[in-house]
C-alpha cells in the first residue's frame, strides 16, 4: 500500500524541480504533521519557505479521500520569529525536518535558527520576558471577555486565555507545546511540566466542564490568577545602578504641585479631587517604580472618602521616600528658599 505522504511529497519537490527551480529555499517536515492517532506516523510536509514572491504561489490546500491537506509557505522573517518564540507554532522549527533544500547556505540557515531557538529556551532573561508577554495576552483577551454574553464567544476565549497560559508555562520550564499535541493536550502536557501553577490543572478542568457564560468567566480568571501567582517567583528586582537618578529629581521638581494638589483637596475635604489627582499620580508612580527599581508606592491604598487625611499622611511618605532615594543617589535638587534666591542663582 502506498504511503500518501511520502507519494506527496515526491509530487511536490519535482513540481519545485520542474516548476519552481531556484525560488523555493525549503520544504519542511514533521512526524504525524495535521494528523490525528490513527492516522500513519510517517512524515509529512507542514509548510515551505519561499525564496522569491513567485515562490508563494506553489500553496496548495486539498482533500485526498477524508484528509485535508494544507501546504502553506512561511517567510524566513517568520521563522525568525519562531525562533524568538513570537507565536505559539514554535514546533513548526524545533521538531521539523528538510525535505528539500535549494542550496546548502539554506540549510545551514534553518540549522541556526533552530539552534538559536534552543539557546533562547535556556536564556533565563529571554524565557522570563516571553512569558510574561503570554501572560499579557491572556489578560488583554480576558479584559474583552468578561462583557460577552455569548456562551460560544466567551467560551473561544477561555481556551485561547489557557493556550497563552500554558504557552507561558512551557517556556518558563525552557521548553514549548510539543505540535498538535501542546493545543489538543494542554492537561497531559502541563502534568509533565517540572514546575507549574499549583491549580492550573484542575481549574481548566473544570472550564472543560463548565457550561455557562459566569463560571468560564470566573474560572477563566482563577486560571489567570493562578498564574501569575506562579510567576512571582521568577520577577527579577530591578536595580537603582541602572537608572538615571538625575531624571528622578527632575520628575520630583515637575511632579511636586501634583503632591501640593492633592494635600490641598484632602485639608479641605474635595473627595472627588482628592481621588482624581490621586488617579492621575499613581500611573506616574507605577511606571517610576518599574523604571527605578523603587519599592511600589501605592498611594490610592490610603484613599478613603470619609478620611482623606489618611491620604495626606500618604503623599508625605511618599514623598519622603522619594526625596531618600534622591539623596541616597548623591543628586541635590534645584530648590530654592523664594524667588530672590533663585534670581541670585540663575544670574
């Protein structure tokens, strides 16, 4: 009996030998590629790589008795990419094989690539980056999902919020989903992780079982949750040696009537001020923190209608710590005593 794949794939590199000599770099294979379990293991084509436009046009998407077959090209940038772990396809360069290349250069090019993809995986920085970018995605994809109301909608979010999830814990362990099997298997695969989310598991079993918009939604954000409490332990602590201290003392100069601003609506009781200012501050102090490496300054923590002076109290610790680290860092401040001092020293 004949073997498809290996019958398609003879097909297909004497067309490229025929028809498209010199303009495809290379077709690339994979063990059970868009198979399912009963199908042959043999390897199959998954995709190709163009080296001209024209190169493009060799697509082919088919059906041979019940098995659909699809032949897409991927441009070199997009391995590239791969390699950088910039989509969840990550197997389409570590687990594949040439079936065809036009020249040894290109062979040699791909052979980088995937050596360049393992070296990634084990750059603890680079590793940690990319998953919090996953974890990202999954958020943002949460941030639309909890105002659906349609049971199909919320539940395509809830499995592409696991994928990214699961995706994110696969790089953090230096590995990534292993082919079909890392979207079909998220379960098996993530019980083999070394380390994992404690609940992740059992919270995407039960997404797996739930069947009403409220409980995806809601497991959805345990699973979320879960998630970035794992994670915590793999945040690195920025360092004040790395950052311009200078530009810290020039931001306190600007930023200090903002602090006047709020003290003044907390003595004289305007909440709505009071908590505006206060809103508008704290984007400033959350990316002054991350920027820094400073400790968190959570000012609206301290913010209560019925008690702004606990808010007031705030902005002086704040703003004494700030000043702390400014001197710490031996920058002075352009602070002057009234406006005859400071026309003496700008003379």
């Amino acid at each position: 009996m004949k073997s498809v794949d290996k019958e398609l794939t003879k097909w297909f590199i004497n067309k490229i030998e025929n028809e498209y000599k010199g303009e495809i770099s290379l077709v690339l294979g994979r063990k059970g590629a868009c198979k399912i379990p009963t199908d042959s293991n043999d390897v199959a084509i998954d995709y190709f790589i163009p080296a001209c436009d024209h190169g493009f046009t060799l697509a082919r998407t088919f059906i041979i008795g019940d098995k659909g077959y699809d032949f897409f090209p991927m441009t070199w940038e997009r391995v590239e990419g791969l390699a950088s772990l910039n989509e969840n396809l990550t197997f389409c360069l570590a687990d594949s094989e040439i079936l065809y290349s036009r020249s040894e250069a290109d062979t040699e090019r791909f052979k980088l690539l995937q050596k360049t993809l393992m070296d990634n995986l084990k750059d603890s920085d680079f590793i940690r980056k990319k998953s919090l970018e996953k974890i990202s995605m999954a958020m943002e994809i949460y941030k639309n999902m909890i105002f659906e109301t349609s049971l199909c909608n919320v539940r395509k979010a809830a499995g592409a919020i696991a994928q990214y999830l699961h995706e994110a814990v696969t790089i953090i362990n230096g590995t990534y989903p292993k082919g079909d099997y890392g979207y079909a298997k998220i379960i098996k695969q993530m019980k083999e992780m070394k380390n994992k989310p404690a609940k992740f598991t059992s919270v995407y079993e039960r997404i797996l079982g739930a069947d009403d918009v409220k409980s995806i939604v809601e497991l959805s954000f345990e699973l979320i949750s879960d998630t970035r409490e794992f994670f915590k332990q793999y945040i690195v602590e920025k360092k004040y040696k790395t950052y311009n201290f200078k530009e810290l003392a020039g931001w306190y100069e600007e930023t200090k009537y903002t602090f006047r601003r709020i003290k003044y609506a907390c003595e004289n009781n305007e909440c709505e001020a009071a908590f505006s200012w206060s809103c508008y501050i704290q984007i400033e102090l959350d990316i002054l923190s991350d920027e820094s490496g400073m400790e968190k300054m959570n000012l609206l923590d301290n913010y209560c209608k019925d008690n702004l002076r606990k808010l007031s109290d705030s902005v002086d610790t704040i703003e004494k710590y700030i000043l702390s680290v400014i001197t710490e860092n031996n920058v002075v401040l352009r602070k002057y005593k009234d406006i005859d001092e400071f026309l003496k020293c700008s003379k």
